[in-house]
C-alpha cells in the first residue's frame, strides 16, 4: 500500500486564546507555537502514523522553516525525496487562532505556490509507481486539476479534499475517485440551492461529505443515504481533524475496506485527534484507532 500525497507544507504559527477574536478586537492570547502543519503535510503524516508507505510531493523554502519541516516528515516516516527546496522563496506559513474548541486560519503559501505545473510534469512518473494519489487545494489549482486528469488518463485512484474551499470543474469531480468537502466546500461546488442528499445521490460512494461535530454523510450504490455520526471526544484542538479523517479514509480505502467501514475508521481517527493539542502532534497511531473500534 503505497500512497502519494501532491500538496502543502506549511509551518502553523498556532495561538491559543480564551476565544477567537472578533473584527477589529485584540485579546491577550495564552501562548503561541511553531507547528508543522499544512494540509498536505497532515495527511501524509495521518497516513504513515496509520501504518502506510508514504511520499510528500510539494515544495518547502530555503529557510529554517523549510529545513525544520523536512525534518518533521522524515522523522514521521514520510518520504522526502521528490520535494523541491527552493531558493529566495519563503516556506508557506499558517496563522492559526485556537479558542473555544474552534479556530480560525490564515494561509500565506509561499514556496506552495510554486508547486506550478512545471513541478507537476516533474512529478508524474514518479507517481506511476502509487496505489492512490491524495489533493488538497492549498496548492494552485491548476497543479491539482493537471495530475487528477493524468492519474485518471493511468488508473490511478485519487482523493480531492477541496479544502480551502474553491470550484471544482465538472470533468474534475468525474475523473477524481473520492470528493471530500466540507458542507460549505460542497456548497459551492454544486450550488446553494442544492440540496445534500441531491448532491450524494449524483454521485454515490464518491462524494463524501464531512459535518464536523455531526460526522459524515455518503450516498450508497443502493440509493441509500449513509451517515456515520462522530466519535464523541473531549475536545482539546480541532486543528488538523479534516486531515485526520481524510488521511485515516484513504488509508483503509487503499486497504479494501468498503467506504462505510472506511468512514467509521476515519470519524474515529478525527475523534482521537482532537483530544491532542496541534494538528500532527494529535494524530492517532493505528494501534490507538483499532483498540479505540475494538471498545465499541
């Protein structure tokens, strides 16, 4: 089971606060830490804490950040080899504001940015060798849509978490195996007025669609609409739980579980990874997900 993720590298500049400000308000915060984060990032990490081999395809920055964050993924058993460290150019960066078991982000991509189609057409026999290739949108679109159409062109399996929210083109929600948005995510893709179950219908076991506090929904082959509520959890930080689920999902998808045994597995994960403060740092070992289902 071998799984690329093409995406962001970020560093999360997370601070913790009573609450999360409201516009034009300053509040004294509680204390602030350098985290290796990034949507990409977090999902490779996700994966190879839940057992599977993974490469990190992105770019990282000449600078402290950049060198701190190849770090991080090597020490997490994430393979490094194809991430380009560019020069002159920052490492992206994310402001996070943690407070009320809520947060707020603000990315600044830097060297993501350049994760142009360039670095894709460099990428794409490398990805030849993958069961499955994971999409986040924290890097240009264009890069995204560009190896969706080449890994569906070679039979590859693929995962588009469209997260931060963004369009997708039709063709693209066609071609892409698995869809992950949130509900404000799929919102936006399909319409306003598009109701959910309207959307899960069009496209049984392909759309998933997260709820936060509320869990997960699909649609089944059968027609029948699936929901598989949260895991209850003594919420420490939910930065990072989205990439959790997403990570988790991919994993025992990769691994033949059928999507709603793949989804009790992933809301699970997600669950164990809000007790924990930080996004990687929270992350469950498959061992703690197993003994967690075990216990139901």
């Amino acid at each position: 089971m071998k799984i690329a993720v093409v995406g962001s590298i970020n560093m999360d500049m997370t601070v913790t606060a009573e609450r999360i400000p409201l516009k034009g308000e300053t509040l004294r915060g509680d204390n602030v830490r350098l985290i290796p984060g990034g949507k990409g990032a977090n999902q490779a990490v996700a994966m190879a804490r839940l057992g599977a081999e993974v490469e990190m395809f992105g770019c990282v920055g000449d600078d402290d950040n950049g060198r701190k964050l190849l770090d991080n993924l090597k020490e997490s058993g994430v393979k490094t080899d194809h991430i380009h460290v560019l020069k002159g150019v920052p490492t992206g960066i994310a402001l996070i504001t943690v407070g009320e078991n809520d947060n707020t982000i603000v990315v600044v991509p830097g060297a993501n940015g350049k994760a142009d189609k360039t670095y894709a057409e460099s990428i794409c026999r490398e990805l030849e060798g993958y069961d499955m290739v994971v999409f986040q949108h924290e890097i240009p679109l264009e890069t995204v849509h560009y190896l969706i159409k080449w890994c569906y062109e070679k039979g590859i399996p693929t995962v588009l978490n469209p997260a931060p929210a963004a369009k997708v083109p039709t063709d693209i929600v066609e071609m892409v195996s698995y869809l992950t948005p949130n509900e404000h995510e799929a919102r936006l893709i399909f319409g306003e007025e598009t109701k959910t179950e309207e959307m899960l219908k069009k496209y049984p076991e392909k759309l998933v669609i997260t709820q936060g506090s509320e869990g997960v929904v699909t649609c089944m082959k059968s027609g029948q609409i699936l929901h598989v509520p949260a895991r209850k959890s003594s919420v420490v930080d939910t930065t990072g739980a989205g990439d959790t689920l997403n990570g988790a999902f991919s994993v025992r998808i990769c691994q033949g579980d059928d999507i709603e045994r793949a989804l009790l597995y992933a809301n699970t994960a997600a669950g164990l990874s809000t007790e924990k403060f930080g996004a990687q740092s929270g992350m469950p070992l498959a061992e703690e997900v197993e003994k967690e289902l075990e216990e139901k």
